[in-house]
C-alpha cells in the first residue's frame, strides 16, 4: 500500500517539476505580450482624436476673412450701402458663410449681407458681441439656435477700431457650420463639445444640450489631449485651440477594456490552444501511467484492503505485464483454496439469516445479562444503528435509551418461568407503537436467552385516535356551523327590522315641519343608532361568512373632527396644528373610515417630522373644486391618473418644515423610499395606493426651506347634492308601479311608504307565490319588483326565475340583509336590474331605483 502511494507520487511530482516552469514562462509572455497590444490600441485612439481635433476646424480661416473686412476703409466709415456689397460678394466668395452683420457698439444691427427674415434687434446681450467689446479682437460666442438660418450654429465676432484702438462696430459672421466644422456634415463616433462642456455634435441626438458627464476633469487637465480610466471604462479627448485659447473639445467614451482588445487580436485564442495543449499533454501522460503502473498496482491493493475489512476476496481478471502479472497469478491461487474453505460455512449462515431476516417484524436475541447477541434487518432499521455496532450492546442501552436495567423488566421472569409475556410500548423517536413479545429461547433444554419481537400497531392505534378526532372534530363543526347559521340567521332577521326602523323614521322626518324640534332630533338620533345597529350586523354577517364590510359615505368635516384628539397626540410638542374646515356645505365622500383616517393621521405625523424638532405650524384645510384633465396632469400621477372631470371633495395637510427638493419629491412614492434613518409608519407608496383605490388623486407641493402641502381628492359623494336636487329626484317615480315581495309586514309597509313619497304606486304580496300571481295579473302595469332573496315556500331565487320567465325585460331589484358580494356569487349572470341591503334609506332606494 506504501509503495502504491510513494510510486504515484513521485510520478506527480516529476509531472510539476516538468509543466510548473513552463506555465509560469507561457504566463509571463503573456502578461507582456497583452500590455503590449493593449497601450497600443490606446496609442491609436489617441492619436486619432488628435488628429481629428487639429484637422477639422476653419476657424482660422473665418478669422482671416474678418479682420481683412474689419480693417477695409468702407467699414471704418460705416458706409452702409458698399459695406452690404462687400459682404454679398464675400459671401458668395468663401462660400463658408450663411451671413455677415454688422452692429454699432451698442449691439444694433447696422448691415445685413442677405435679408433675413426676423434680424436680431440687438446683439448686446450676446456673449460674442461682449467678449469682442472687453478683448478687441477675434472672438466666439455659444453654439446656439441661428435666427436667420435655424440650425445649430456659433456666432463669430471681430471688433472694428478707430485709430484710438476704440470699437467703433463689430462684424459678425454667421458660418455655414458643416464647412467650417466638418463633423456637422456627417455622423462621426466622437462628440463636439463647446467650451463650457455641452454636447453640440453627438450620433445620439438625446444627448445634444446636454454636459459631457466628465467635462470636469477634461476641463481640469491641462493635457491637450489624454484617455483616462473612469468608472470602469475610457473616456478619450482632444482639445481644438484658437489663438492659444480652447474653442472646444471633440471627446467621446470608448468602450473597449483589455480583454475585448486581446480577443479581437487574437491573443487570448492563441493562449487557450497554448494551454488547451499542455493539458492535453499532460491528460495522456497521466493516463498512460494510470493504465500500465498505477492501476493494476491499486488494483491489487484495494482486493488486500476489501480483505482486511469485510475478509473477501476476489480474482484480478485484468492482464498485466512482466512481474505484476506473476503476482497477479499467485494471488489469484490464494482466492481460490479461501473460497472453497468459506463455501460450505456461508451456506449454512446464510439459510439461518435468510430465515431470521425474512420476519418483517423487529427480532432479537438477548443474553441472561441483556446483551443482544443477534438480531434481523428490521430491527436495525427500528433502532437506526449500523449492524456491525451492536456487539456488547444491552437491550435496554437501544431499546429504552438508559443505561441499566427497568426496575421491573420481563426478561428475567421469561428465563426463569419459561414463559411468553406480551405488553404495548409507544417509541417517542419513532412515534410508533409496538406489541412487544418476550420468549424464552431453549437450547439443549436451558433457556439462556429471550426471543423478543416488535409487532407494529401504529396503524390500529392511529385508526382508534383518528376515530376519537374524528367525532370531535364533527361535533366541534357542528357547533361552528351553528354558531355561524345562528349569528346570520340574527343579522339578517335583524337588518329587516332595522329596515322598518329606518324607513319609518325617515318618513317622519318628510314631515319635519309637522313635528317639534325634540321630535325631529329624537327621529335624528334614531337614524343614528340604526346605522350603528346596521354596522353590528354586517360584522355578524362577516363573521357567519354571509358578508364582508362595505365602504361608508364619510361627511369629511366631521370625521376630521371626530380624529381630531387622536391626531394632536400622535405629533410633536413643538407642532400647532390648525383646522381650516370649509363648512359651508356639507363634503361627503365614500370610502373605508379606517383607511382614511390611516392617510389622514399619517400625513400629520409627516409634516411633524418634517418640523425637525422645531416650532411650527401644521394646517389641515377641506374644501370642494371642480377638477378636469388639465388639473389632474399636476397630480402625482398625471396622465395615468385617468379620473372622470366633475367635484371633487379634498383635504390638504400642510406644514411649515424643512420641505424637499424636486429630487426628492420625485422619489417619495416609490415603495421603501424613506427620508428618515428608519423607514417607520405608513408609507407614502401605500397612501398612493389607498387613496387611488377610493378613486382619488394626490398633488404635491414642496421647496427646500419653505414646507409642504399634500392636497387629496376624493369623488364627491351624491350625498353631498342639495336638498332641492333631491326633492326633484324624489318625485321621479310618478306614473311607475313597483311591486313589493317580502314575507316581513313592517319591510313591505316601509318600502310601499316610501314608494308612494316618491310619487309611484305599490303594489304588496306577503310571499313568492302571491308575488307571482300579482305580476301575472299585472305585468303590463308593473315597472318594477323589489324581492326579498329569503322567504318560505318559495325563495327570491325561485320567484326571480318565474317573473323572468313571465316578462324577460322585467327590472327586478332584490332586496337581503345579507350583503351584495354573497347574493352576487348565487346569483351572478342572472339579469338582475340591481341590489339593495336592509337597512336601507330613502336616498339609497332613490339611487337604486333609478
């Protein structure tokens, strides 16, 4: 085994001592040979953003042509009419400009070389005119929009002096850019940039206006040109200079790293063949000595090793050379005279184990001091140990997991009584039960030992407890069930009663010039209270699985004043808050209460902190206003706010703390967005959401010192019409019949009054079937038929069905204490003409109705 080892090592490590030095020179050449290829790529990119910064610029010769006019005698003397002709005729001669101007020293245009069609009123306030005013002689200004061309040009300038070196006038030249420089005539991969770092040429048109992103350090070097490593990539420039000044820079980000150049030339390909042929060479190196020394001698020692473990042998069939192959040979002579001694023992176990181990039930034999001296594969597989481990084990070491015998252990009195004992044993690790058996084992007439055997009665002992669970579980469902019939059964009995309650109370009050002021507010209190009451049956309704909570007309200036404690102790000390409440007419909306208030009370302890700690004013202000498209575009979400123009009821937080910039403002809303040192509360994301649920939109309006305003809007809810509105709408049932089915006296009463209020006739049947004669008799004269869903005989689904089949076009609206989502599900794809839930108000039966 030693001489197996040291052979494959030291062929290992004539292997190294061979291919190590080559790989390190192959390496070293190539580390110099990369830098090599590399420097030069950057050498020619260099080169070819200088020459194009040096070879793509007239401006000399535009300065030639203008200080040959500044100093001819006709302009000194302003004689308008031949400096006009010398302009055309230079014009036309250089063929670089689209313009030459002359202006006073006061920037007013004296002479134009063509007629333009909107000419500068003054040129004062350019930057050529100044520079050429303060420097007196050849300038430049900024690349800009040409008045009397259109396109992107820069303005030059030459200042005309008087014999006291005074500015007397000054030319500008208009030039034609593509002639003067070349890059505006056609698409080149590099950037002009001006002087003062913006883009004017660019391939990519998004980018022109815009600041070269590394113009400060180009600006900074005093290089003319250079490439420098930014942010993982180059960035290459060249500076055009005039008159010893920069005019502007051609510049341009060049992608390209070390591994891109090496792979376009070549080198890397050539150095993976380098090492794809080392490896090859030193694979079938390695092979060859594994096929003909190192593996017939691992072969032979891994057949002694498998010996000296498990005491098998086996013959080598492989054909060896010279030596190996003799030792092979005697060898195998050995396995042969060890298996015919091993044959006729093995038989003899193997029959005996064959029988033990066919039992699917855990076996083992136990000595008179509880050692365990046999055992089937079962049982290994019930204690989870490695047969080879349980030599010297005792019984209750596997079995109880203790380290002595029970105070009462049955194994003793089975040796000594010769007798069979049986009891039940739950093994927690398994979580299984047994019927454990202890037998005594007679040899030659003594019972030395006990035969113990684990029968598995997990499953009966299951099916008995699955059994008990079982019954406990229905009768637990049953009681549920009732509970949950119980409680919808009450809500819905309820919500009918509810029903007349509200009906007759807001009857009365139609008469509220009739009745005393207590009466009326008597009548008030008891709206109130009902509602309350309505709310109770919805939560029991939800609670039987019969409904959910529904969303609730919210009277704005109220609920800001119910909230208003809970929002003055969730602020800071330092923070005054204000209430600037429109109370003129009533702000109604329709929403969640919880999750307004959230939005609300979120808003404040936002604007608390936005107070840093500092005194300050927090102001909350409702009101109404008419918003259309155009005000929807300054929301939040503008364009996608899709929101349909009309009146809109709002609230608006407003503080005076630090405020935000347009950076942060833009970022408010995203999720996890937070400008504190931990994101806490509710964030702005999540109000985003709430209030574009409730069909709302926010605007946003904040500066950096000055505080900010969060206005939100909500659809105006129709409770917010005004009483003479309502008085019409109320009248709009004259000349209709409406046909009342419901088993409850006190609903059909309360829906007939209403009915007949409201200028229409009513018509009453107690149940379905007298509901069905009654639409019989008159469905010609009938426009409409509120149906209760839950009556005896027949329910509202069947007497729904029967008028339909009657008169198709029917409009039937039905009527439930239980909730719209829960009748929807039964009812969905049926043609109902719409859903009204007990208790319900005039307002709400108008609004159905109609």
């Amino acid at each position: 085994m030693r001489q197996g080892n040291s052979i494959k090592n030291v062929l290992v490590l004539i292997q190294l001592i061979i291919i190590v030095p080559f790989i390190l020179i192959v390496i070293l050449m190539s580390i110099q040979q990369a830098n090599s290829i590399f420097n030069e790529k950057v050498k020619s990119i260099l080169v070819e953003t200088e020459g194009i910064a040096k070879s793509e610029n007239k401006v000399d010769e535009i300065k030639a042509v203008l200080k040959s006019l500044a100093i001819t005698s006709d302009v000194k003397r302003l004689n308008k009419q031949a400096i006009q002709q010398l302009f055309k005729e230079t014009i036309k001669n250089t063929g670089i400009f689209y313009n030459l101007l002359l202006a006073d020293k006061t920037g007013n245009l004296i002479v134009s070389g063509i007629e333009v069609k909107n000419p500068i009123a003054s040129a004062s306030d350019r930057l050529y005119f100044k520079r050429a005013l303060r420097e007196k002689r050849f300038v430049w200004g900024e690349f800009a929009i040409s008045r009397s061309t259109g396109k992107n040009t820069i303005h030059f300038a030459m200042p005309v002096l008087n014999e006291k070196d005074e500015v007397i006038s000054v030319i500008v030249a208009v030039p034609i850019m593509e002639k003067v420089l070349p890059m505006f005539a056609a698409e080149r991969r590099y950037n002009l940039i001006d002087e003062n770092g913006k883009i004017v040429v660019s391939n990519n048109k998004d980018n022109i206006g815009k600041l070269f992103e590394h113009f400060d350090i180009i600006k900074d070097s005093e290089k003319v040109s250079d490439i420098f490593l930014h942010d993982k990539h180059y960035a290459v420039f060249a500076k055009i200079i005039i008159e010893n000044k920069v005019f502007g820079y051609i510049a341009d980000e060049v992608e390209f790293s070390k591994t891109n150049i090496l792979i376009k030339s070549g080198f890397i390909l050539e150095q993976l063949i380098i090492v794809f042929i080392t490896f090859l060479s030193l694979y079938f190196t390695r092979k060859t000595t594994n096929r003909y020394l190192l593996q017939p001698v691992d072969n032979i020692k891994k057949r002694f090793e498998s010996f000296a473990v498990s005491g098998e042998l086996t013959k080598i069939d492989e054909k060896y050379q010279g030596e190996l192959e003799v030792f092979k040979e005697a060898y195998n002579k050995f396995v042969e005279i060890y298996e015919e001694t091993q044959d006729e023992i093995e038989k003899e176990r193997d029959f005996w184990f064959d029988t033990f181990n066919s039992f699917s039930d855990p076996i083992f034999i136990v000595d008179k001091d509880y050692r365990i001296i046999k055992a089937n594969e079962m049982f290994f597989e019930l204690v989870g140990i490695d047969k080879n481990r349980i030599s010297g084990l005792h019984c209750y070491d596997l079995v109880h997991k203790i380290k002595q015998p029970t105070v009462y252990c049955p194994h003793k009195d089975v040796l000594n009584k010769n007798l069979s004992f049986s009891y039940e044993l739950f093994i927690e690790e398994l979580n299984k039960w047994y019927l454990v058996t202890y037998s005594p084992l007679i040899h030659k007439g003594v019972a030395n030992s006990t035969i113990h055997i684990f029968k598995d009665i997990t499953k009966i002992k299951q099916n008995e407890e699955e059994k008990l669970k079982i019954e406990r579980q229905l009768l637990h469902t049953q009681r549920l069930e009732s509970l949950g019939i119980l409680a919808g059964g009450i809500a819905h009995d309820f919500n009918n009663m509810l029903t007349g309650i509200l009906g007759n109370a807001e009857l009365a009050l139609m008469e509220n010039d009739k009745m005393p002021q207590t009466v009326k507010k008597n009548l008030e209190t008891i709206k109130i209270i009902t509602d309350k009451a309505a709310h109770l049956t919805r939560q029991m309704l939800a609670y039987s699985g019969k409904g959910k909570f529904v969303l609730k007309e919210i009277d704005l200036n109220k609920f800001i004043k119910e909230i208003y404690d809970l929002v003055k102790v969730s602020i800071s000390k330092k923070a005054v808050i204000s209430l600037n409440l429109n109370e003129k007419e009533p702000l109604f909306l329709q929403g969640d209460p919880g999750q307004i208030e959230q939005v609300i009370l979120n808003l404040v302890i936002n604007a608390s902190e936005a107070l840093e700690d500092k005194d300050g004013l927090i102001t909350i202000t409702t009101g109404k206003q008419w918003c259309d498209e155009k005000y929807f575009k300054t929301t939040v979400e503008n364009e996608l706010t899709n929101l349909p123009e009309g009146w809109y009821a709002y609230f608006e937080v407003t503080d005076t703390g630090c405020g935000m910039d347009k950076s942060t403002m833009n970022k408010i809303f995203e999720p996890f967005f937070t400008t504190k040192f931990t994101g806490r509360g509710l964030g702005l994301s999540a109000i985003l959401g709430i209030v574009r649920g409730h069909g709302g939109a926010i605007r946003v309006y904040s500066e950096k010192g000055k505080g900010s305003s969060f206005k939100i809007i909500f659809p105006l809810s129709k409770m917010a019409e005004s009483v003479e509105e309502k008085v019409v709408k109320r009248r709009e049932l004259t000349n209709k019949t409406v046909l009342i089915i419901d088993d409850e006296e006190m609903v059909r009463d309360v829906a007939k009054g209403i009915v007949e209020v409201l200028g229409g006739e009513a018509i009453t049947a107690k149940d379905g079937v007298e509901g069905i004669e009654i639409f019989n008799e008159n469905r010609d004269k009938i426009d409409f038929v509120l149906l209760d869903l839950t009556m005896p005989n027949l329910s509202g689904e069947e007497v729904f069905r029967e008028l339909k089949k009657i008169k198709n076009d029917i409009k039937v609206i039905l009527m439930s204490g239980y909730n719209e989502q829960e009748v929807s599900q039964r009812l969905v794809g049926r043609g109902f003409a719409g859903f009204i839930q007990k208790p319900f108000s005039i307002e709400k039966l108008i609004e159905i109705l109609q």
